[in-house]
C-alpha cells in the first residue's frame, strides 16, 4: 500500500518540474478568464487607440552666437571698455525662451486661450483656420476663474443661441441663456464678448463648443509648457531645438514661429537698449565736458588778453604734451570711479538687483555682465516660485542661497574693479606730481598760460573721445541686428507622432494577458477549494486511489476511472478472502452514493459478486441510482430483527445485489454499535467477491467512526470533489487519519473537469479514454 502512495508522491528531483507543471495547470483551468480579460483589454486598448487625438510635432532650429563682437578702444582705463554683452549661454538662452515673461509676451499678441469646437455625435472637433465666427471677449473680472463653456447654436446667418455656466469651483456663480446677434455686443457682471463671423452668409446651421480660459497663467501650464519642449541639440552645440507638440499641426507651427519671433525682437530690443543707455550717459557726460570745454577757451583768450603772452615756450611743448594725457586718463579714472559708486548704490536700493544695469552706466565686463544676467533670471524665477509655493519649499530655498552667492560675486567684482581703478588713479596723479615739479623755474606768466591750456586741452581730448564714442554708438543702434539666426522655420508635418496605435494595441494584449494571468493566479490563491491531484498532494500523504471526471455523460471517461479505482483495489490483500470497501466523504453532496453505486456496477461487470450496502440511515441517497427498485425493507429493519438477510438484499443485475438502509431510525449511531454489524458483513463474505458500503459523511455525524472501530473494513475511500470541497476539510481529515492510525485510508478525486488536464499518474484510463472519446 505504500508503494501505491510512493507512486503518486512527487520526488524532490522532480520539484522543480512539477512546479512548472502546477503553473500550467492553473494557466489552463482558468483560461476562459485569461482569455476573457486579455480579449477586453485588446478591446479597450483598440478603442483608445481609435479615440486619441493624433499629435503632430513641429520643431524649429536657432543659432545662438557664442561669439559676440566686442569693442576695442585703446585707453586702458576706458569705462566703455569690454563687450557689450556678456558671451551668451546656451542654456540661459533656453529658460529665456520658455520663461513665463516671454510667453506671457506670447499670449498677449495671440488668442490661444479661446479654442472652437464643432460639436459631433460621439465627440467634438476642434477647428482652428476653419472657425466659423471669432469670440471676442473683454472687460473680464478678476473673479471670473476656471475654464468657461460656452454652448453655441447657430440658428441662421444672423443669429444664434448661447449658453454657458459657471465653472466648478468658480469663485462666482452665473450663467447665460439668450439669443444674441452676430456682431452684437454682450456685457455680463464679469465679462463682455462679442461674436462675429467669419463667413458672411456661410454659416452652418450647426453646434459649437468655444472654451475660454481667462487666466493666461494656468492656460500657460496647462497648455503651453506641457506640450513646449526647448533644449540644445547637444552640450557642445550652440544650436537650440524649439519643439511643439499639438492636436492641431497649424497651431504647433504658429507657436513655435512666432515665438521665435519674439524671441529675436526681445533680443534685439535688448541690444538697442543696450546701446540707447550708453548714447543716454555720453550726451550727458558731452553736455558738462562741453560747458567745461567752452570755460576754458574762455578763461584762455581773457588771459591772453590781459598778458602780453601768445605762446608756451618750446622747451615746456612737450612736457604739457604729456600732462594733457596723463590729466586725461585721471579724468577718465574719476568718471569711471563715479559709475562704480553710483552702480553701488543703486545695488542697495529698494528697487533691489532687478534695475540694475551695468551698460546703463556705462561699465562692462563679460565676467560682471554674465553674473548680472544670471542673478536677474534667477531672481526672476525666486519671484515666480514665491507666486506657489513658500519661502520654505526646497527649490525656493535653493535659489535664495544661488543668488545671494551671486550678489556676493558680483558686489566683489564691482569691489575689486573699484579698487584698481583707484590705484590707477593714484598712479597717474602721482605721475602727474612728478612732471609739475619740473615746471617750478618757469615764469609766472608762463606757467599759468600752460596751465589754462593744458585744461583747455584735456576738455578738447575729452570732448573728441565722447564725440567718437556717440558717433560709434549711433552706428551700432542704426544698424543693429541679431547676432542669432534661424536655421529652420516650423512647418506642418503631416504624421502624427502620436498615438502610436499600433504599439498600444500590441502594448494592450500583452497587458491584457498579463492581468489575466494575474488574476488567474490570484484567484487561485483565493481559491480554498480542492481543485486537482496535486492540491491534495500539498496537503496529505494518503495515497489516491482515482480521478473521476465531472460529467458522467463523458461515458468512456467516466468508466475508465473507474476502472482504475478497481485496479489499484485489487492490490489490497485479504489472504483471498472478499474484500470489504467502505467510501465515506467529509460533508454530503461530495458524490460518495455515486462513486459507490458505479463502483459496485463496474466491480459486477468485470465478473466479480458484489454487494452494496448502504449504511448511511440518517439521509440515505443510494435510491436515487436505482429509482425502479421497489425497496420492502432494509438495514434498519435487518438490525432490529424485524427482517432476514435474504428478505433485505435486492438483485440489481447480474453479479450485483443491493442492501438498502431502509426507513430512517430513531437512534442510528446505537444501531450501528450492536454486534450485529460484524455477522452481517462476515455472513455477506461468504457469498460476494467484493462488499462495497456506502457509510455516513464522516466530518459530520459519528458513524462512519463507530464502522471504522469495528474494523470490519479492508480499505477506507473517502470521496473529495473538485471545486467543492474546502482544503480545510482535507486538512483534518488528514489529522484524525493520523491521530486514531487509521489504516488502509485512500481518496478518490471526484468531479474533475476535463479541460483540467490529463492525469497518467491517477488515471491513465481517465486520460486514454478521453483520447478516444475525441477521435
């Protein structure tokens, strides 16, 4: 008997094997599901696919110089010397063309935020070029919020219905339902509008939808910037991409071209501006140089006029030669001192680093102008920051701590030029302390004539250089142009680069699949019933005696597995005596009475006597498989005396009689406890091959325990079903076949499906028969 339990025993060799084996199973039992629920995602997917508006993507490609051109002057303390601007970075330049500032710039010269839809059975279209009529709205509240609806019938050509509602969440509650005209003007509490055409005598009598959103900022996020993508083509590159994404391919153009657009203009408006502020500081540095200038010719000729004196002597020529310039250069050191000190100050307004400008003043320097435009973007982007979130939030702290780093750079730099500019200074003006000691033996007269000239002279240099430097910068603003170029407009691309239809499709039946296959296996792990030979094996080692199919109309299946059950019984050994099974179940409707009634007509059939004894009297079933008998009396009446054995057993067909339990009574358990029990089944010996009793469910009612005591059997089948019996019930059967050393126990798998597989080990007949059945 235990080699029949060692047969059907997984070795660990095998364990991996099975395993895979176990997955399979549970892939084919539940393969409707799989099926099912990949087919209905396929579906979905498919219908997605189909519903999803295409994407078309337009990009348009700019140059940003890196090189710009710089002015050159020869005085080394020259306050216009440098660039005019700093060398440009390239990712500056991409956070410039998409800031909020230049896309508000954007959406003030365009109407993005009023889009038309033509209303449609299953779902609306937007129109864009081909709009019917424009709706033009002003005067808008600061409380009107949200996305607002506007519903549009056009009723002939010069008029329509219009209605609209509040948005959810509005600060405010209105609505609108009138007949307008076209061209009518409107006015509600919180907006006006006007709706004209743009078709004369054209218009459909049809349905539109027109949204309106009145907060350019959050259309901004909400369309904008999702769907703008700027970024260099490469690290190395001075080339940036401007890409967008948009349902409507004409639209993506029109905002990525005049963005650019205005990106060019803003830059050149910079760079005039630039050049304007510089012209601004040399018309006022010419106005004073130029009164100072007219001074000194004056004080000059009156000073003639009162000496007798034309002329400097030839020897001092050279010396008031050099004095002029070295006056000249502390002229220039003390302008450019002064530009310093004012820039400083202005650092230390209230108006804060965001009106600072070094060109405005006169100075630059690339290495200063770079950290001045990197902490007036990054001061930009604190500010806009502050507009969501608190001064706390991370990112909010992180561009604190990036510009304050940046002032301290730049107040440095402004220091440290400062300071050599002073030195400078005090070197010429010592310079200049040595060359006036030579001028001590000159004749009065003389040497206040050189002086008056050499101030007349060095307001004459001053002049001229002012003069040279407006002359330069008029022709830097009269010809000024972008240092950045376009290498590629946006235009229309006609495929979509979205929906990709048919990766989703494919991306839906594998997910499909995958969650079919998870919840195959989580409902198998849900599932607390006993569904094949392998859950019985993780719970007991009882050996199992068969696997009977679920439908006995699979005639040639179902008598297969039975036969099986008679073939591994025949192992049973009793020293040649008749062998007594007694099949019993955990709870009722587990199909015990069928499998002991079939089991009894197979036994008869291949010539062996059988009888079959039904010994469960408290709710006896076994009438059921033979309706047409007519039962006098039965068990209950043989063990009260009130009836003889031949006058209980009824002859069902040839080799096979049958013992029914009779009328229910009163006191079953005290019946099956008398002695009689034991002369019933060894008088029954004596006549039959096989005594085949059908007991009480054992998980119930004590019973089938009191038989099992007697030990009148030579082997116990307790009958599970498939997908009906709890692995609790298994669990403690196994523990009291275990605890009271039941012996000669075996199961028998009933109401196995046949889409569950083939079961050799258990049934080779189960399997060969179902073969056949197919063929």
């Amino acid at each position: 008997m235990r080699a029949l339990s060692e047969l059907n025993t997984p070795s660990s060799v095998q364990e991996d094997e099975i395993d895979l084996r176990e997955l399979w199973s549970v892939i084919v039992r539940r393969k409707t599901l799989i099926a099912s629920i990949a087919l209905g995602v396929f579906v979905l997917s498919i219908l997605y696919a189909l519903w999803s508006q295409n994407i078309y993507s337009t990009y348009a490609s700019i140059e940003i110089e890196d090189n710009p051109k710089t002015a050159t002057l020869p005085s080394e303390v020259d306050i216009f010397a440098g660039a005019l601007s700093g060398n440009p970075d390239i990712y500056d330049e991409v956070e410039i063309i998409q800031s909020r500032e230049l896309l508000l710039k954007l959406m003030a010269q365009n109407h993005w935020n009023v889009r038309y839809f033509q209303q449609g059975l299953l779902k609306d279209t937007e129109i864009y070029d081909q709009k019917p009529f424009d709706l033009q709205i002003s005067n808008v509240s600061a409380n009107l919020n949200g996305t607002v609806v506007f519903d549009i019938k056009v009723l002939d050509n010069n008029s329509y219905r219009i209605q609209a509602d509040s948005p959810k969440n509005s600060m405010v509650s209105w609505s609108i339902d009138e007949e307008c005209k076209f061209g009518q003007v409107v006015k509600t509490p919180y907006f006006t509008f006007v709706l004209k055409p743009t078709k004369e005598f054209n218009l459909d009598n049809d349905s539109y939808k027109v949204t309106y959103q009145p907060d350019i900022n959050s259309f901004i996020d909400d369309f904008i910037r999702p769907n703008l993508n700027v970024a260099p083509i490469s690290k190395e590159a001075s080339i940036i991409k401007i890409t967008f994404g948009d349902n409507i391919p004409k639209r993506g153009v029109d905002i990525v071209n005049n963005l650019v657009k205005l990106y060019f203009d803003q830059k050149l408006g910079f760079q005039k501006e630039e050049v304007e502020k510089k012209l601004e500081f040399v018309n006022d540095q010419l106005k004073t140089t130029y009164e100072n200038l007219s001074q000194s010719q004056t004080e000059m000729k009156d000073f003639k006029q009162a000496n007798t004196i034309a002329t400097i002597p030839n020897s001092a020529s050279t010396l008031l030669t050099t004095l002029v310039d070295v006056d000249t250069q502390i002229q220039q050191a003390d302008m450019k001192l002064s530009v310093l000190e004012g820039l400083m100050r202005q650092m230390n307004t209230s108006s804060g680093i965001s009106s600072v400008s070094i060109d405005a003043l006169g100075v630059s320097g690339s290495a200063m102008t770079s950290t001045l435009i990197a902490l007036q973007q990054k001061n930009a982007a604190r500010t806009a920051l502050l507009a969501e979130y608190t001064p706390k939030h991370p990112d909010v702290v992180e561009l604190s701590q990036e510009i304050s780093a940046l002032e301290s750079s730049l107040r440095g730099s402004i220091r440290s030029l400062y300071n050599s500019t002073q030195k400078q200074k005090s070197d010429l003006e010592a310079t200049k302390k040595s060359y006036e000691g030579s001028l001590g033996d000159m004749p009065s007269k003389e040497l206040g004539l050189m002086n008056i000239s050499r101030n007349f002279e060095v307001n004459e240099k001053m002049y001229s250089y002012l003069l040279e430097k407006k002359a330069e910068f008029e022709i830097m603003n009269a010809s000024a142009i972008s240092k950045n170029r376009i290498l590629d407009n946006a235009i229309i691309y006609p495929e979509p680069i979205k929906p990709k239809r048919s990766l989703i499709a494919m991306i839906g039946l594998i997910l499909g699949f995958i969650l079919g296959l998870f919840a195959a296996f989580i409902l198998e792990f849900l599932n607390n019933k006993i569904m094949t030979p392998e859950d019985v094996e993780r719970i007991t080692d009882i050996p199992m005696y068969g696997v009977v199919p679920e439908n006995k109309q699979e005639e040639t299946a179902f008598i297969e597995s039975l036969n099986m059950i008679r073939t591994n019984m025949e192992f049973i050994s009793t020293g040649g005596n008749s062998k007594v099974i007694m099949i019993s179940s955990n709870i009722p409707e587990e199909g015990k009475t069928t499998i002991s009634a079939n089991l009894a007509r197979t036994l008869a059939k291949g010539n062996k006597r059988v009888v079959l004894l039904d010994l469960d009297m408290r709710k006896s079933k076994l009438l059921r498989e033979f309706p047409s008998v007519n039962v006098k009396a039965g068990m209950s009446s043989l063990l009260v005396d009130k009836a003889t054995l031949d006058d209980v057993i009824v002859h069902i067909e040839e080799n096979l009689d049958v013992i029914f339990a009779g009328k229910v009574p009163p006191n079953p358990s005290e019946l099956l406890l008398s002695s009689s029990i034991e002369k019933i089944v060894n008088e029954l010996k004596n006549n039959y091959d096989y005594i085949i009793i059908d007991t009480a469910p054992i998980g119930l009612v004590t019973d089938t325990m009191i038989l099992l005591k007697k030990q009148i059997h030579d082997l116990f089948l307790v009958v599970i079903r498939s997908g009906f019996t709890d692995k609790t019930l298994l669990t403690n059967f196994n523990k009291m076949a275990h605890k009271h050393h039941l012996h000669s126990v075996g199961l028998i798998l009933n109401g196995m499906k046949i889409s569950q597989g083939n079961y050799y080990g258990y049934g080779y007949g189960y399997g060969y028969g179902a073969d056949v059945k197919s063929k």
